[in-house]
C-alpha cells in the first residue's frame, strides 16, 4: 500500500512538473542578453526651461532631442521646429499658463522616478529580442501636452504623454474623457500601454477576409503575446479590466460563447458590430450592459490560450504569422 502510494505521488510529481513545462514553454531568464530601456525625459527638459531666458534651455532642447522635438512641435504645437521663434513663444505660454502649470506639476512629481517602468520594459523588450531579433525596438520618450495627445509614435520612437497617466480620480479627466475610460489613466498602466503599443507595431490584422472572427484572434494573438512577454503581470491588467470585469467575463464566458454562436456573430462582416465587440467601450453592447467593453478581445484571448495548449508545437513566430483564423478556430478546440 505504501509502494502505490508512493507511485501515486511520484506520478502526480511528474504530471504537475510536464504541465508547468508547458505552461512556461517560452519563459527565458531576461538576465541574458538583456535589452536595458531608458526612457528619454523630455517633460522633465522641457519643464526646467528658464521662461525668463529661453535662449540657452531651448538650444539644449534641439541638441538633445532632434529626433522627438520636430514631431512634437508639430503634433503638439501645430509648427515646424525650424521656427524658433514661435516655438519659444509657444512653449514659454505652455510653462507659464496656470492650468498646464499645475498639471505639470503633478507630471512631474508622479513620474519622478521612472525605473520600475524601466525595468518593466527592459524585461518585456528582452522577450522581443529573443524572439523577433531582428526587430528593432523603439526609444522610448516621456513628454507632457496639456491633454493635446497621449501618444507620438514614428518608426524610430514611441512617445507617452505622462499627463494622461496621472490616476483615475485625476480631478482635470472629469471633463476630459469618459468615465469608464479613466481606469486605465494610471501610472501603473505605462509599461504594459508602452509594450503592447510596441506588439501592435509590430503585427497587423491581414486575415483574407475582415470578420469578427478575424479581429478577435488577431488581437488575442497580440494578448497571449503580451502574456508572455509580461509573466509577472495579472491578466486583469494585460487586458485593462478592473477584477470585477475579469470575473463577469470568467463568470459569463460559456453565456457569452453560446449567445455569439447562436447569433451567428463569429462570421459576421458587418463593420458596426464588429466595432461594438472590440473598440474601447463602456459596455458589449450586443452582449449586456453588465459586461466589459472590447470584450471580442477578451474572448480571442481565450480561444488562442486554448489553441497553444492543444498544439504545443507551435511556436510564438508561428502563432503570430498564421492568419487563417478560421482554422485557428477550429485547431484550438475551444470548449468554454
């Protein structure tokens, strides 16, 4: 008796450790080959300007930003770089005018420190490296705005508004943006914005066909990506739900599945839905009030986490290049 049970726990041993190997078939130790980020300061730069010499900061500026500062001044700005003269004058009103002071203010002091997202990039890049080495990572950039953008982005640079990341009860995003949008409005979701902005850089939606379907395995390729690449984050996070919306989408999931499949939503072309499945969005609207937006998104998460643990021969660069979405659909044996 002792013997088998002996046996049982041996082979209970080996089974827990063959899943683990699964479930971690793609980590690597980041401590090699470590991509190190460091992210570019021009808020901090440009908000130590002298308003009553501009002359030597702005100098500084052009020297030390040539890539960033022509796309800001004139995302931002709305003229060229090549315009000192009202680039001065502009960013002297910028630095001065009550409102933009007082947010700049609050930048600053909630972005004083930056290396946690430092870290947190530099883990996730390296996992892009390792995988795609190939690829050439974005400089990462930090700027304020006055609310005029939350992100620059060229082939060369990613850039965040910090101004837009300054805490859900921010008093100035009342009248800003969208309630439910405002969740999301946290320091804490810099580094995973930063790194699925790169993963979206990176792949584009070019099934055959634009259905449902299509969208909803594309961006959960990218969230099952993003997983991997970020093992130390809560999957409430990856997706930007708070844990009461995971649990309604854990709760309802089989609910949900049947009511697609039943309304023959999956192949559906009609660009309206589709929309309503996976843009950013209070509510689903064709699935309940109660539930998340982009809640497409969610559900193609789903389907690709199954369809990587019944095909574990696939590899990520093999996940991310198949585009017959149909088949994925088919392959993954998604049973909710």
């Amino acid at each position: 008796m002792k013997r088998t049970n002996s046996l049982i726990i041996i082979c209970s041993i080996f089974v827990l450790l063959v899943s683990c190997t699964k479930a971690n078939r793609f980590k690597i130790d980041t401590s090699k080959n470590r991509v190190e980020v460091k992210i570019h300061r021009f808020d901090k730069d440009l908000l130590s300007l002298d308003t009553t010499n501009m002359k030597p900061g702005l100098k500084s500026l052009y020297a030390r930003y040539h890539d960033f500062l022509p796309v800001f001044t004139n995302d931002i700005l709305d003229t060229s770089a090549t315009d000192t003269t009202a680039v001065s004058h502009l960013f002297r009103q910028f630095l001065t005018e009550p409102t933009f002071k007082s947010v700049n203010r609050k930048a600053l002091k909630t972005f004083t420190d930056v290396s946690d997202i430092e870290k947190q990039v530099s883990d996730a890049y390296t996992y892009i490296h390792h995988y795609y080495p190939t690829f050439r990572l974005p400089d990462i950039y930090f700027f304020v705005s006055g609310f005029n953008r939350s992100v620059l982005m060229t082939d060369k640079f990613i850039g965040v508004g910090t101004d837009y990341y300054l805490g859900s009860n921010y008093p100035a995003y009342k009248n800003l943006t969208y309630q439910y949008m405002t969740y999301n409005m946290r320091r804490e979701c810099v580094a995973t914005d930063l790194v699925s902005t790169t993963l979206f850089r990176m792949f584009a939606l070019n099934g055959t066909e634009n259905k449902l379907v299509d969208n909803m395995l594309f961006r959960g390729k990218i969230m099952y990506l993003l997983s991997v690449i970020m093992p130390n984050e809560k999957p409430e996070d990856l997706m930007g739900y708070s844990a009461v919306q995971w649990k309604w989408c854990k709760t309802n999931e089989k609910q949900v599945w049947g009511f697609m499949i039943d309304q023959r939503h999956l192949f559906s072309t009609d660009v309206q839905l589709i929309r309503k499945y996976m843009n950013d969005a209070p509510f689903t609207a064709p699935i309940s009030q109660d539930s998340p937006g982009r809640l497409g998104t969610w559900m193609g998460w789903q389907i690709v986490e199954s369809y990587m643990k019944n095909n574990s021969n696939i590899t990520l660069p093999e996940l991310m290049k198949e585009t017959n979405y149909q088949k994925m659909l088919e392959d993954s044996g998604y049973r909710p």
